[in-house]
C-alpha cells in the first residue's frame, strides 16, 4: 500500500473511531443486515436444492472452518469463554430459531422473509426493558411502532394466500431470535465479540447435526462453494451484530433494521425475480421514515448528554 493510500485509510479509520456511539452502532447494524441479506439470499438458493436442515449445518460448519485459523493463530485459550453454559444455552435456543426460519426460506418471498422477521423489535425491546432496565423512551417505542406498522402493510395481503403456512412458521421465529438477541447482549458483559461470534458458530453446528445427518444429500462442488462463501459472510455478519450490541442499548439498533427489507426486495428482486408488490413498495416507505426519524433523535439525544 503506498504512502498516500495509507494515510488516506488511516484518516478513514480516525473519523469512524471519532463517531458518536450511536451512530456507530447503529451503522454496525446496518453493515450487519446488508450482509445478512446477502447471506439469506444465498441460503434461500442452497435450500430450495438442498434439504433445509443440512443447509442450515453447512452454514454453521464453514462459519465454524472460516474463523478456526484466526482461532489458531491467537491460541485456544484466547477463545475460552468466560460464561460456557450461556454460551450454549445461546446456541440452543438460535439452533431453534434457525429450524423454524430454514423451514420457511424456500417457500417464503425474500421481501416477505424479512418483513415478517421485524417482528423480533418488538420482542427484543420488552425483554431489554424487563432483563436489562433500559430505558423505554416513547421515541423508541414511536418509531418500532411505525415500522411495524409498516410491516403489516406488507405482509397483511399474503397470510390469507397458500404461503401464509409458512409465514407463520417464519412469525413464530422472531420470539426465538429476540431471545437469542437478547443472551448474546448479557454475554458482551463477559465475553470479547470475537468469543461470542465464534461459540455461536461451534454451538449451532452441533445442536444442528443430528437433523442435518438425518437429511443428508452430498453436495455438488459449487454448492460446497457457496457454503464457504456463506461463512465467510455469516461469521462477518454476527461480528458486526455483536459490536452493535456493545456500542449502544440494543433497543436504540432495533428501528435501523427496518431498512433490511430494501436490501431483501432489491435481492428477491434480481435473484429470484420476485418483484415487489405495492403492499411492499408502501410498507417500506413508511419503514425508512420511522428508521431516517429515530436516527435522527438517537443522535440529537446524545449530543444533549453532558460529556
């Protein structure tokens, strides 16, 4: 790297460390749900080929082979966890979440996919209230509000259609998810995110396997392709997820997710041909007013705060 390259990347990398804590973590959220679109797109594509539950545990085993040479490289001790049963009890219960949204993916529109997992906000703001004492703001619960609203606007149409089988499976994950959440927040108490990142991946594969072997069709090498892919953005996903969770309260990240279902509809969109409907197309402006809104009052709220 040359000399006025580096030092145009080091000014970068001082102006992002110099953000207010809000912004950050609500940019590490939205990182986080481009590449989670990304990565449910290619999902979606391995399990309508492939069986959902061997896709789910392929996911996880090369999420678990992407990190293990930084795992090695920093020695084993730098990865034991602090909190091993909340690691597991965290595995356990996104290992069930996973099963119900692997159950959906092949049969339900990405737009709509995503759509109907913005009900998890909801779940995740009463159990930070009722676990952590976070604050519940009424601009907070305004803007979840709004953008669930925004939700139903597009979801609504279709529940009635022969797919509402699976968005209601797909419904029934975003308790499981929000719990998950919500375990992964109490660990960064304890835990280095990178810990967390890689315990998810190891936890989920073994809670996964049993299923996966039951199900199990040998992939063909570009499917073997697309998992590594998948890993490699999985893993990168979780970590930036994880570093929201650390920057701020996790109920302050929640709206931010809304602007999800843009990148879901443009990728459902180009990979699958599923092209928006109006439901949609409205739902999701009044989605990112509510995200725009409380960005924007985040942000004035911690410049009011003394230093």
């Amino acid at each position: 790297m040359t000399g006025p390259m580096r030092g145009h990347w080091v000014r970068w990398l001082q102006g992002v460390a110099a953000l207010d804590p809000t912004v950050k973590g609500m940019l590490w959220t939205v990182a986080a749900g481009l590449l989670f679109c990304q990565l449910n797109t290619l999902m979606r594509m391995m399990a309508i080929e492939l069986n959902p539950y061997q896709t789910q545990f392929l996911r996880y085993v090369f999420g678990v082979a992407v990190m293990l040479p930084l795992v090695l490289r920093s020695g084993l001790a730098a990865y034991r966890p602090q909190r091993i049963g909340g690691q597991f009890a965290r595995g356990a219960v996104h290992t069930l979440g996973l099963m119900l949204w692997f159950v959906a993916l092949p049969n339900t529109p990405m737009a709509d996919l995503t759509a109907l997992g913005f009900t998890t906000p909801m779940f995740i703001m009463i159990g930070a209230y009722l676990f952590f004492r976070e604050p519940m703001r009424w601009d907070r619960w305004l803007a979840v509000l709004i953008g669930f609203a925004g939700v139903v606007v597009v979801v609504a149409p279709k529940l009635s259609g022969s797919g509402g089988f699976y968005h209601l499976v797909m419904l029934a994950s975003a308790p499981v998810f929000a719990t998950s959440m919500l375990l992964s927040k109490s660990l960064t108490r304890y835990e280095r995110t990178e810990v967390i990142v890689v315990w998810q991946a190891v936890t989920v594969t073994l809670f996964s396997m049993p299923l996966a072997l039951l199900h199990w069709q040998t992939p063909a090498p570009t499917q073997w392709f697309v998992f590594f892919v998948c890993g490699v953005i999985g893993s990168a996903g979780h970590y930036c997820l994880t570093r929201s969770f650390v920057a701020i309260d996790i109920s302050a990240t929640q709206s931010v997710k809304f602007l999800d279902l843009v990148w879901a509809s443009f990728m459902g969109w180009l990979v699958f041909a599923d092209v928006p409907s109006q439901s949609t197309l409205i739902g999701g402006v009044v989605i990112a007013a509510s995200t725009l809104w409380i960005a924007r009052r985040e942000a004035q709220g911690r410049a009011r705060k003394p230093r």
